[in-house]
C-alpha cells in the first residue's frame, strides 16, 4: 500500500467515525492525525489537551496556535496523575497510571456529550516499543487510526511535511516524567526543575535535548553534533550555574549523546 493509500484510508476511516474525540497533545503524531480530521469530512472534531505538570508550557502553547489554525474546537483539561501514588512512584509502567487518568476523563466527555469514539495518536512504530499506556487505551476503548492505517513515524512526518503542518520535522517531546529513572519519586518541584533547566538549555541552539535528573545530578544528553554548542566556556559556565541554581550538584553531558528512551536501558526495556 502507498503512502496516499494509506492516507486515503486513514480519512475514510475517520470520515465514517463521524464524531470524535482526539487526545490531543501538539505533538507530530496527534497533530497530523488533527489535520487528517479536519480534512476527512468528519461530522465534530473536538481536541483535548490534558494539562499537568509534566507538559512543558511551550507545548500547551504550540497546540492551541495549531488547533487555532485548523479551525477544530480545542478543549484543555487538568489531569491528576501525580496524585495517584501508583504513578508517583514512577515504575516501568507509570506511563498506563497516567493514561488511565486522561482517557478516563476523556471518556466521561464522551458520554456526556454522546460523542461515539475517542482517538488517540499511537503510529505503527508505537506498537514495536514499551508502551503501557496501550493497555489503559484498552480499557477506555480508545481507538488509534493512524496505527491501523500501518502509519509509521516517518511516514507521519512526510505527510505532515506534505499538509504544511510546523509539526513535520518538531523533535519527539514526550512528557516531562520521562527524565526520571524508574523508582525515583515523580512531584511537581521536580518536574518543574527539568521544564526549566530543558528551557534555559533549549536557548544556546540545541535541537534534540533531554535533562535526566537523578537527584542531586543533571545528566544533559544532547546530539554528539551538539556538543561543542554546550561546551564552549561561556554556554558551559552558565549552564552549570544555572542548573546548581535549580538545585542539582553535579552537572553532566552525556557522552553518548542523545537518545529516546536512555533511562529504560538500565531496566532492559524495549
């Protein structure tokens, strides 16, 4: 099958749905699916965001210009994750308590509103990863479209590219929990200290960043190419300044650079 078969199907599907709800987060993936929506002749298209504390502020902002722009009626939600002990705790499967939390609520504005499906934007290559949040998606009866239409990510970001989405080439941005090692207790302080040292970091040029906090220490992983941008003595020093100011007492850059996912490779997850 064709890209374009795949994304004809993928609206005629959409199409037939005629009301949903999309979980929306601005991201590549729940951003195409959003265009693909607005364009399949869907009946109501209604976005939801869920908002906490570990979606970085700037993507709150991204998400509501790009629902703006296509013209779908954006809906923002406070999720609670953080208050369920089973997700602050953080284990491997942290990611299902806080789905469970969003597509529950998701599911409560469904039934209220009589809307028939609910969407989220889980691609083809989703499926091959550690992904506990499917199972919650399971449970809600959340339907994924683009992972049925056999979308893979890069295919996502060619269609994207096509539509003229800003999205198409936007680095992977999952949420701010993800730079905790699994044990490591997840609270509001501590994802603020990561939004904010991953925003002061973002200003010297990088593009693909993460800050992983193991307590006391910032493990800063960038791409290998990226280096010299973090290393020259003015970034260097300001950096470090910075983030001891946050609270960590040792300031690292990665060696081996940035890669989705580090902190499941001490756990064997794939």
């Amino acid at each position: 099958m064709t890209l374009n078969d795949k994304f004809t199907t993928l609206k005629e599907t959409l199409k037939a749905m005629d009301r949903v709800i999309i979980a929306y987060s601005g991201g590549v993936d729940s951003a195409f699916l959003l265009k693909a929506a607005s364009l399949s002749g869907l009946g109501e298209v209604l976005a939801v965001t869920g908002i906490s504390g570990s979606l970085p502020q700037e993507e709150l902002s991204s998400a509501k210009d790009i629902a703006l722009s296509l013209d779908v009626k954006h809906r923002t939600i406070i999720t609670e994750e953080l208050a369920d002990e089973n997700y602050a705790n953080n284990p491997p499967d942290r990611c299902y308590f806080c789905k469970k939390d969003l597509f529950g609520r998701l599911r409560k504005i469904a039934d209220a509103e009589k809307i028939p499906f609910i969407l989220d934007g889980t691609n083809a290559d989703d499926a091959k990863e550690w992904r506990p949040g499917r199972r919650a998606a399971a449970e809600e009866g959340v339907h994924s479209p683009l992972l049925d239409a056999g979308l893979s990510k890069n295919e996502i970001r060619e269609l994207s590219r096509t539509l003229g989405l800003p999205t198409w080439d936007k680095p992977a941005t999952p949420c701010l929990s993800s730079r905790f090692p699994y044990g490591q207790r997840i609270t509001a302080e501590a994802l603020a200290r990561v939004s904010r040292a991953e925003s002061f970091i973002k200003k010297f040029g990088t593009r693909e960043l993460r800050v992983r906090d193991h307590a006391e220490m910032a493990r800063i992983e960038v791409r290998p190419e990226d280096f010299s941008i973090l290393t020259n003595d003015d970034a260097r020093n300001k950096i470090v300044e910075f983030l001891k100011s946050l609270g960590y007492k040792y300031v690292t850059l990665d060696l081996q650079g940035f890669r989705s996912g580090s902190l499941n490779e001490r756990n064997h997850i794939s």
